[in-house]
C-alpha cells in the first residue's frame, strides 16, 4: 500500500470519513469474487479478472487488508482469511487458520485442530467448499475435518456466515470455501518450502518420533500471451504428536452416596501423521468470451498412533473390594482398590484414507449483458480405520488362575487421579501374553470348554467409502438501474457413502496357556509419569497382530451391532435457483443488496441391517427406507451505507443442515427378551426392542435474522458490531418409536404373543432459538501515533444464548460455547513480522469416538490456546541477489500447553479425560523464485 493510502487512512479516522472513497483494483476484484459466491467462471470472463490480475499480495499486514476489503465488499456477512502468498499460511492445516477467525473455534482431536464451530455450531452444521464446490470428509457423517487439507494448497478462505441465493451448499452454522490459485489471476512463482517440527514432550513410546517436517513445491506461470495458466503445488508432511491421556471409565456412587473411580484407562500416546498432497489447475481463456477451468486434488493421509497403559478396574464397576480414606463434597478423593487385577495395554490405532477429486468449469460471455456456467465435478473417499488393542498380564483370568493381584492406591487431582502400584509391570520374565480380566464370556467360540478368560486382544475396523458427482448450469445477468444482475440455474448432486463395522475377538494360539512375549516385538519399557511415574512393558502389538500370530473370532457371528451400524446411503438432489441483485437510494441513502430462493428437491434412500442375535448366531435381515421432500428457501441481504466508510447491514433467510448420516441407516440391533414373552404382552410390556436409524428424517432447518454495523476506518482497520438470531425450525431428539417387529421372528423363539414394540432412534421434534452478539476490531496503531507504525492488534468478542428446547430441557447442541474471544498482536516492518494470537472458548458439548466405533457426546472444559510466529523476509528487507526470494521463520503452537479436559456428571472435579500434548515448534524457510 502507497505511503499517500496510508495518510488517506489516518485522515479518515482523524474525522474526514465521509470524503468520497476511491476503489481499489482490489475492492473491485473481491467484490466481484463474493458477489455471487461458489459461481462458475462465466462472472470472470465477462470484466473481473483483468482487475484480479493486478493484485500483488505481500506481507501480513497486506493480507489483513485483502481479508478486511473481502469483508467489505461481500454482500452476505463473512470472514475472510488470505494467504500472503500461495503456500504462505504458516499453519499445518487450514484448520488451524480457520480456528482464528471471528465467530469460529476449533476443536482439537488428538492435539490437533480438525473440526470448526461457527457461532456455536459444530461441525456437523458447517457446510464447507472448495472454490465453490461441496467437499467431502472423512468421518462417519458430512461433517468436513479440516486438517485433512494442507494450508500449502490454499491461497484463501471466507466462512459465511449469512447465506445468498447462489450459495448452495449450506448449513445451520455457515458454509467455509476454501480458495485454491488460478494461475492466470496469479504471478508467476516458483516456491518451495521446508520446516522442521519438534513437540516439546520427547517421544513417550520407544518405538516412535518426536520429531517430523513439512515440505512443499509451488509452480505458477502462464503461456500462449498469457491465456493460459498452469499452477501445480506438491506438498508433503510427517508431523508428530504426544500425549499423556487420562480416560476415566466413569465415577459410580458408592452405598454412601458418594461419588468414587470407578476404573480407567490411561495411556502414553505417541503418533505420526503422514500427509501427500498434489493439487494442479490449467486454466484456459482464449478470448473474452470463453474461459475453462479443469484442476484436481488428490490427498493420501495416515495418522499412526501408539498407545501403552494400565487398564484399572476400579471400585464397584471393577471390583467390590475398595477402601475409602477421604471424601470431600461427595467425591472420594483418596481411597485403596483392593485386589485389583490390571490390564496392561499395548494399544494402537491407525487411518489410512484417501480423497481424489477433480473438475470442469466452463464459463462463456454471450454478450455484455449475458454469460453462461457450466460446473461439472466428481469427488471419492475411501477411508480404513483400526483400532488394535493387545492385553497382557501376570497371569491369565483373574483369581481363577491364582495369578497375584495389586492393591492399587489412588489420589484424585485436577487432572485425574495418581496412583500408586506395587507390581512390576516393567519385568518381561513376569509379564504374559494373556488376558490379566475374564473379558471372554461374550465369544461363544471360545477354542476351550466353557472358558470365559480366552480375550487376549481385540481389533475394531471401520471402512468408509464416499463418492459425490455433482453438475452445475447458470446464466448470469448484468444491467444498469436498480436491477443490477440476476443469476439462476439448476445444480444436481447425487451422493453416497457406506460404513462397514468389523469386531475381531483375538486369541493367543497357547491358550490356555500363557506363552511369554516374543523377544522380536519388545520395544523396552515406557515411563507412566504422568500416572504417578510407574514403567510398562512395551510391545509392538501390531507387529504381532500382522504376523497372524492370534487366532481370531468375528463378533459380527454373534453380536448384532456390527450389522446394524453397517449401511449404505444415496442421496440425489436437485436444486433450482435465483437470485436478483439491486442497488439503488432511499432517501438519499445508499441501498443495495439481493434476493434469492432455492427450490431444493430431494430423493434419499437407504439400505442396511435389522440384526439379532440368537442361539445359532447374528440373523441379519436386509432392511431399505428412504424419503422424498423438498424445501424452499428464501433469503434477503440488505446493506445501507451511512457514509463512504460506515455500513448497516441486515440479513434473513432460512438455511439448512442435511441430517448426519449415521442417523439415516436404516439398521437396527433387535433385542427379543424371552422373560417378558407372556400372554399379556403388549406394546408397553414387550419382549421386542430396538435401537435403530431414521432415513426418512429430513434437513434440520433455521430461519435466521442478522443485523451488524460496520466502521472501516482505514484500509486495515475496522471495527464491527451485531448481534443475530437462528430460530430453529426444526430439531432432532432420540425418542421411542412403534415398531412392527413380524420380519425378525425365526422359529426358535416359539410362540411369541406380540409383535409390537419400541424402536429407540432419532426423530422430527420442535427447536428454538439461539441468539448471539459479536464484536470485532483490527487496529493499526499507527492511527494514534505515527511512531507505532507497523504494530497493530486483531480482536473478537462473541456470546451465545442456547434456548433450543427439547421436552422441556435445554438440548446439548454439538460444539456451542456461550462465550468465545480472541486476539492478535502483531508487528511488521522492514521485512521482520512477529504475531502472538490467543483464543478463549469456555466449556461446550464436543464428540468423541467411543466403543465399537461409534460416536459420543461428551463435555470439554473451557480453553484457552495461545500461539507465535516470528519471520524476516529478506526481500522485503531490501536485500537483492540469491536472498531477496528467502524467508524465514520460527512458530509455536499451544505454548501454554493447555490440556484437553472433559468431565461428568456436571462436577469438574469427575474428570472423565485430561489429555497433555506438550507444545509444538516449527523452524522452516520458503524460497519463491
């Protein structure tokens, strides 16, 4: 930015803000860009993209403005975030930029940031893009992890936060669209980047790394005069992480009343994530009518996780015989677990997915006045989840063995408990590879007589696949007069997604022997600091599994929730859309903005299992349901301009969320209890009993109300108010349902004297409202004095009012904090940047992956994360030669090590998990050519 844009900016804040204000190349580019969000290239080809070509982003403080002139001129409510340059977005992942914008927190899984919140919502009702199209996740529901997709990839991102016509994939919460390049909107660059990562918590398993890198090429340039561009970027990423994980089994009442340890499950987990990316775009434009855009995307990732612990059962759930030294408020909080037989884990979990993904863009100026789009795109996931758990002991099957117990002190603290063994886990002449608990008696294969203690191991495996086909046609409109364009078209998605759930029982080959750990997969001992400093033995369990060394039973034989959770949904839908932009005065004030609605047709069906068990195994009985509806849904956007650099802005419209899809499965685990068979069995006194999927629930749906005052007072500085409503249309409870169970008699249950009951699963029920306020800033200081030029501050303020009821009580709504705030210090001049960035969000209902791979709620203790990056650019510094492309840098992410802390039964000091991931550090250099 021009020295003489930098007087202009102070003197607008010094009073003169109503002086008529002159756009920018830059303002005209954005506006265009977000004008019709998610739109084909036919906008471009008819007068925007000259102007795109012109812009030149370097440095922070340029960045921010990009950002804050993106705010500006977009005519929904937004946030912006802009790479200085491509590959420049210092963070692992997008989601860690994302995490910092107003109105959005992040939830960290494992230590890293993966899914958003926005306004209060979690992920499940963020819709997200890239370069307008739908993006595909890698979970169990729609709901996108952002970590997936590397910030070198990613030249931009706006979160919206209010919807338009034109905007078709949207959510209760708002929609993220990631920004890849386009080449002939871009510089010619060539750039690679290097980084070396290091956790502050040295390795805490033997056998992994504390240490990992980032690399990643950029290449853009253009040919032919400039028509046609080519940008291609290669990223990949070892990056690891620890952790000291306390996992509670729960807090059961003792006869007293009183709360105490019911067991845990703790570990050290050490992981490394490995991250390919290769992203490439051609883009073509021949002339000023034809534009064509074809690009792809293709990312291999694998998350590796070791973890080793000691399993404690603990008072009443794990064993009767416990002693209590000290209670206070209700909660044990010293205490002796008596005869306690431990399990030693030697646990490990891996991901491996991968997503593929490519598209056609065709955009053609007819005339002046008319373009045309086309959009054609295909994306594909595939994803493989195994979580593999390996027990040991001293002995086989409890006290049946005669194998010796512990009596296991605890002390209960802010983080857990520590506890005090007195065995030696640690001793490889003493340790088995058998099952220390009597965790068999659910395997009707066991290879002994009657033997309840044959459960030496167990592996849960989830594979996913994906695929999304999706078509795109629009014309678009430009006039002069208070009409000032329309857009309408009709965009078709036809989506899938299955999920196959696989449960193995592993048995060593000995049994019932208790064979000796092989010398080929110990790995030395770990240290239980965290514990109260006990050492572990430490296997490498996968090794062992792979071998196929364990005798191995399918639960799936004889349990029916493998079957049930295992399902296949398809989802057609048709929308039609327009929108009409206008701009005009009333009363000497400026007005402008437009008018959408979207007529959304959709076709859903689904198929999977009714599943029970019986006497000769799992009767799985094919089950398909479905639904058609559709949805209208109008939206307005409104902005008055108060003066040249001051604006008004009102929102409305009613969006929507897309059921998640492991509430669509058609499936259900039948239960049939024979003890309640009797001649006066009827609905409410039944033998039969479910709990099962919905696919014929439709769309949670909001109408939402926005209003917000805006201030730029300088090219980099603003400040924000508004406050908004999302009245709930709509909402999703669990509830009992009738159910016909004739389909699932066989013959061996006899004469059965009803065939009603009660089917537990997700239905339609009344919302509510959830209003919200927001305040935001960025101040550069140099607007109170000319000597802090270069230093500036980013802040934002957001509180949240959940009033969604259900049956009369206040719903948990997945990822709402009523209160969120952050802020950015930063300072850059003479080619030296330096950024300190905090955020607060206090306690929410988060989700975590529980038993037999499914998903659960849960709450997460308030947060607080903090984070820094100094660089210096010697380009920027003036420095010519082989320096002038080198930059360099030194960051740190969750300096404070703020831990991940969930808790139960409304009471803080029940620590269900406390999670320590130590803090990360990053030392990398980029050189553009």
């Amino acid at each position: 930015m021009s020295n003489a844009r930098h007087l202009l900016a102070r003197k607008s804040f010094a009073g003169s803000i109503e002086s008529q204000r002159r756009r920018t190349a830059l303002s005209l580019a954005v506006a265009t860009a977000l004008a019709l969000p998610g739109l084909t290239q036919a906008q471009e080809v008819a007068g925007a993209e000259p102007e795109l070509e012109e812009i030149v982003v370097t440095g922070f403080r340029q960045a921010l403005e990009t950002s804050i002139e993106a705010k500006r001129e977009s005519p929904a409510v937004v946030e912006a975030l802009s790479a200085e340059d491509i590959g420049k977005l210092p963070e692992s992942s997008i989601a860690e930029s994302l995490a910092r914008l107003p109105g959005v927190s992040g939830q960290r899984v494992n230590g890293r940031t993966s899914a958003i919140s926005i306004r209060g919502f979690g992920q499940d009702f963020v819709a997200a893009t890239m370069n307008g199209r739908e993006l595909l996740g890698m979970g169990d529901n729609r709901g996108v992890e952002f970590d997936l997709y590397p910030s070198e990839i990613i030249s931009g991102a706006t979160v919206y936060k209010t919807t338009t016509g034109t905007l078709l994939t949207q959510g209760v919460a708002g929609t993220v669209d990631l920004k890849t390049v386009r080449p002939l909107a871009a510089p010619a660059t060539i750039a690679v980047n290097g980084m070396y990562e290091q956790n502050d918590l040295s390795a805490l398993n033997p056998d992994m790394d504390d240490n990992g890198y980032r690399a990643a090429a950029s290449y853009v340039d253009k040919f032919m005069d400039d028509t046609l561009g080519v940008a291609l970027t290669v990223a990949t990423m070892e990056s690891p992480s620890q952790e000291e994980w306390w996992s509670a089994w729960g807090y059961p009442e003792t006869g007293d009343g009183d709360r105490i340890l019911g067991g845990h499950k703790s570990y050290v987990r050490s992981a490394m994530l490995n991250r390919d990316s290769v992203s490439g775009v051609i883009e073509w434009q021949p002339n000023d009518k034809l534009h064509v855009t074809v690009d792809g995307l293709y990312i291999d990732y694998k998350d590796e996780q070791i973890k080793r612990g000691l399993e404690t059962p603990g008072a009443i759930w794990g064993t009767p015989d416990y002693t209590v030294n000290t209670v206070e408020n209700g909660l044990v909080t010293q205490g002796v677990l008596n005869n306690d037989y431990v399990q030693i884990r030697n646990d490990s979990a891996f991901q491996d997915a991968e997503l593929m993904s490519g598209g056609l863009n065709v955009g053609y100026a007819i005339n002046d006045t008319w373009s045309l789009g086309f959009d054609g795109a295909y994306s594909e996931v595939t994803k493989t989840i195994s979580d593999l758990e390996i027990y040991s002991g001293f002995g086989r099957g409890e006290a049946a063995a005669g194998i010796t117990p512990d009596n296991v002190g605890f002390r209960m603290t802010n983080r857990g408990a520590v506890l005090d063994y007195t065995l030696p886990y640690d001793d490889y002449s003493l340790v088995k590879l058998a099952g220390a608990k009597n965790w068999g008696f659910d395997n009707p294969h066991c290879p002994g007589a009657n033997c309840t203690d044959d459960q030496d191991g167990f592996i849960n495996f989830a594979d996913f696949e994906e695929t999304l086909t999706a078509l795109r046609l629009q014309a678009n409109a430009k006039w002069d007069g208070t009409i000032t364009g329309a857009t309408f078209g009709v965009n078709y998605t036809d989506r899938e997604k299955s999920k196959v759930n696989t449960g193995l029982f592993l048995t060593v080959p000995e049994y019932p022997g208790n064979p000796s750990i092989p010398e080929s997969v110990r790995r030395g001992t770990v240290a239980l600091d965290f514990l109260g400093g006990q050492r572990m033995i430490a296997i490498d369990g996968r090794q062992l599994y792979d071998s196929g060394y364990y005798l191995t039973y399918d639960e799936g034989d004889f349990k029916a929730n493998r079957a049930a959770d295992t399902w296949d949904i398809q989802e057609k839908v048709t929308t039609g859309f327009l929108q009409v932009d206008f701009a005009g005065e009333a009363d000497d004030t400026p007005v402008s903005g437009n008018v959408g609605l979207q007529i959304v047709y959709t076709d859903q069906s689904a198929e999977g299992f009714g599943a029970q068990g019986s006497p000769t195994g799992v009767i799985a009985v094919p089950v398909s349901d479905g639904s058609t509806y559709m949805d209208l849904l109008p939206s307005l956007n409104l902005q008055f301009g108060i003066t040249d650099n001051q604006k008004v802005r009102f929102s409305a419209a009613r969006t929507m969320t897309r059921t998640r899809l492991d509430k669509m499965k058609p499936g259900a685990s039948i239960v049939f209890t024979p003890d309640s068979n009797i001649p006066t069995a009827d609905l409410e006194r039944s033998p039969w009993s479910a709990n099962a999927g919905n696919p014929q629930l439709e769309p949670i749906k909001e109408d939402q109300v926005d209003l917000s005052y805006e201030w730029y007072f300088a090219d980099d500085g603003y400040v924000t108010a508004g406050m908004f409503n999302k009245h709930l249309v709509s909402w999703q409870t669990n509830a009992k349902v009738a159910m016909d169970f004739t389909q699932f008699y066989y013959p061996e249950l006899g004469t059965v004297y009803t065939f009603e009951g009660y089917s537990e699963e997700t239905i339609e029920s009344g919302g509510g409202d959830i209003f919200g306020m927001e305040l935001q800033f960025a101040l550069p200081l140099r607007v109170l004095a000319d000597a802090l030029d270069g230093f500036g501050l980013i802040g934002y303020y957001t509180h949240l009012d959940n009033n969604v009821m259900v049956n009369g009580e206040r719903a948990d709504v997945i990822g709402l904090s009523d209160e969120s705030y952050g802020v950015t210090a930063y300072f850059e001049k003479w080619g030296f940047q330096a950024r300190v960035s905090g955020n607060y969000r206090s306690d929410y209902t988060g989700e975590v992956r529980g038993n037999n791979n499914g998903l659960e709620n849960t709450t997460v203790l308030a947060t607080e994360l903090w984070d820094a990056q100094v660089s210096y650019d010697f380009g920027q510094a003036g420095f010519g030669g082989p320096l002038e492309g080198l930059s360099v840098f030194l960051s740190g992410t969750n300096l404070t090590n703020e831990p991940y802390v969930q808790y139960e039964n409304n009471d803080r000091r029940q620590v269900k998990r406390y999670s320590n991931y130590g803090s990360n550090y990053q030392l990398g250099f980029r050189y553009k050519f």
